[in-house]
C-alpha cells in the first residue's frame, strides 16, 4: 500500500536519505562498516517509520553494490545517482523516489519502473542505459567488483566468472536455523531440501521481534554458516572448543545438534562480543555452552573431540549482505588476513584429541584464505589429515575441503575444511 505524507515530510525524507548516505560514504572511504555506521546514523534520527528506515538502507547499500556503474553519477548529483542506484537494484515503490524524480524533467515514465527482482545482470544494464538515456553506454561487468577480486579468487573459466559476479549483485536471502524440538506457527518459510533445518523467510518481517525468535525457536543464521555446523558433525555428550566465536552463531548451532548434551566452550580475544553469546545461549535455553575469554596463545584446554576455527577473514563471500565491504577490503587486508589465520590454526591444533576433529572456515573465496592456508597447516602439522566428507548442501563427495559458492547456493560464500588428529 502506497502511503500519503505531506510535500515538506517527503522534502524531508529525502534530505535525509542523502544525509545519511553521504555519511556512510565517508565512513566507508576511511574504512569503517557501513552497516554499523549506517545503524549509528539511524539511531541519531530518532524514531522512523520503519518503511522509511528499510528505504534508507536500501538506497545506501544499492549505490554500494552497483557503485562500478552508478559511482560518478552519485559524486556528481547525489540525489540522482541514489534514485539511479535504487532503481536499479529493483527497490520497492517510495514517496522520495517520486520526489527525487520530479527535480529531473527527463526523468518519467519507464525509468521510474525498476527492473524487476528477477532480472539478469544484462537486464539491469539495459535498464540503466535507458534511466541515463545513453543507449550505447558501456558497462563493464567486471566494474562491480575491485580490480583484485579475480587476482586472489579461484575462476575456473569465464562462465563461472560471470555466474558468480552476477550473484554477488544478488540481495542476500535471510536464512533460519530451526529448532526441531521447538515448532512454531506465523511466518511463511520454505526448509531446505538437504539441509532441513535450514529454512529461507519468504515473507518481508522483521524477525528479531518474532515471538518464536524471543522464545529461541530458530535463530538467524545463512544457509553457509549453517552448513558449518554440519560439517563438524558433533555428537552427543562431546567436548567441543568454538575458538572464535564472535557473537556465538556457530558455537549456538554446536550445542543444539549435541541435543543439548556434552558441551560447547565458545571462546574470542574479543571479550565483549562473549556477552551476546550468553545472552542468545540464555534465550535459546542452551545450558551445554558456557564461554571464556581467550588471549589467543594456547588452548584452554586438551582433548577436546571437536575444534571449530571460524577465523577472522577478508569476508568476499558476505558481499551479497555487506557491499560496502568490497570496496573496503585490499590485497594487503588477505595477506595479513592469511597469516592470522595460519597463526591461529597452529596455536589451536594442540587442542585437538588423538582421532579428534579440527574444522576450519571462512566466509571468504580467496586463494590466500583457503587452500593456501590448508596446505600450510598440514606441512606442518603431519600429524593431521583431511577427512573426507559428503558438501552439505550438494552432498557430493569431498576430499573434506568444502567450497561454497553463492552462485550455487542461496548464501554467503564460504570454505570449510574438516582436519582429523591421527
């Protein structure tokens, strides 16, 4: 339903809309998150509609994600390359795009009709040749992205290439994770073929104010991060080492397929973000998790059955919810990145029981985050070798290095690798 506000709240709105962009812009140029910058910026204007909110959001993200094509139109008129990028990214009908819209004469009609949600990347191109009125524009597919990114990602050929730039320009779909003890009626999803307790929301809901979400029936996590906890498959009644547990997702998942039994110590050098761990254990009724501060030097303890590395990364494969991040990330960032994660391996591995199992991933895709540091750590940990094990999503076979790709699946992309202690 199309809302009705007066001409000055629409003014208003739509000065707003470009304050708050033009703010995460420079955030996002001297290398801070836009999504937490964004939030801070929201939080200063007060209360707003939500629908005004979620447009916000979308403006600023879309003139992210589109920036190789939309990136001069912004610097040079900001209200007309958000309009620009907005449309192009198939947002959903708003006052200000109206008003945006009749500041420009030749600005009518179609160019006001985004391409649809299930337009291809050529689709768009076209689109926007015809929103510029240039229709012999060229637009580089490969713009869209750093000139690095196909340097440090493994392609295999030019199909693949094109596939996997035109899912990044894809929105993100939002992923659950159900409780199977916990059903729960009121919000439209369809479960995962493989993966059954994975389930993609198909319905617009804010979900952190779902009954069931408060009463910890599913939590909100994407189909690759949950395929992370498929792959260390714990059992019941296991001891199992979370190392960089972050603000708890996977460390959430471990202690719910153990039924709740055996336990879970989540762990991060970051000791803050161990609050919110507790606080979604408490809410989730996990009582087989418990979390320590880590410095990061030795294991907090020996034979453990189970040991998970979700390291810090480059985070490539979250593109689809974070643009911003790709124009924020360098080849410098992998690098550093890479030897972290190498350092970490090596610290953890000691942790790891004769015959126990050592899970590394990342939601990244680059060459230097993930084989490269899986052959690093085998030279020198022999005493280690990679499991086989089925991909949780395609179920085809592995040698236990797993690649996800958004492409391919309807997530983030990520790689795991699933080690075994001789």
């Amino acid at each position: 339903m199309r809302r009705t506000l007066a001409e000055d709240d629409v003014r208003s709105l739509a000065r707003t809309t470009g304050y708050v962009a033009k703010r995460v812009f420079d955030a996002v140029a001297a290398g801070r998150a836009g999504d937490r910058e964004l939030a801070v910026h929201l939080r200063q204007l007060g209360k707003q509609h939500p629908r005004d909110a979620r447009f916000i959001a979308r403006c600023v993200f879309a003139a992210f994600r589109w920036r190789g094509w939309t990136g001069a139109l912004v610097e040079a008129d900001l209200p007309r390359g958000l309009l620009a990028s907005y449309l192009l990214d198939s947002g959903p009908y708003h006052v200000v795009t109206t008003d945006w819209a009749r500041r420009y004469g030749d600005i009518k009609g179609d160019a006001l009709t985004p391409p649809p949600e299930t337009a291809d990347i050529g689709a768009r191109a076209d689109w926007l040749r015809g929103f510029l009125r240039k229709p012999k524009l060229r637009l580089n597919l490969l713009a869209l992205v750093p000139a690095w990114f196909f340097k440090l990602v493994p392609i295999a050929n030019r199909d693949v290439e094109h596939d996997l730039l035109e899912a990044l320009q894809r929105h993100a779909s939002m992923w659950i994770r159900l409780r199977p003890d916990q059903p729960f009626d009121g919000l439209r999803f369809d479960t995962h073929k493989s993966m059954k307790l994975a389930a993609r929301v198909v319905e617009d809901v804010d979900l952190y104010r779902h009954p069931a979400f408060k009463a910890g029936a599913f939590e909100i996590q994407d189909l690759a991060s949950q395929a992370v906890g498929v792959v260390c498959d714990p059992e019941q009644g296991e001891r199992w080492w979370d190392a960089c547990a972050g603000s708890g997702g996977k460390a959430l998942q471990l202690a719910s397929l153990m039924n709740p039994k055996g336990v879970v110590i989540a762990t991060d050098i970051k000791e803050h973000k161990l609050a919110e761990t507790r606080r979604r254990a408490a809410r989730a009724k996990l009582y087989n998790l418990t979390t320590k501060p880590w410095d990061g030097r030795k294991p907090p303890a020996r034979n453990f059955d189970g040991v998970l590395v979700d390291a810090p990364c480059s985070g490539v494969g979250t593109w689809r919810r974070n643009p911003d991040a790709r124009w924020r990330t360098t080849p410098d960032d992998v690098r550093e990145l890479s030897a972290l994660q190498r350092t970490i391996l090596d610290v953890v591995a000691s942790g790891v029981r004769s015959g126990g199992r050592l899970v590394y991933a990342v939601c990244t895709l680059t060459t230097a985050e993930t084989t490269d540091v899986t052959d690093a750590f085998l030279s020198g940990h022999p005493e280690f070798k990679l499991a086989e094990t089925p991909h949780p999503i395609t179920g085809e076979p592995t040698d236990g290095r797993v690649w996800i790709w958004p492409q391919r699946a309807d997530g983030d992309g990520m790689f795991i690798a699933r080690f075994v202690r001789a």
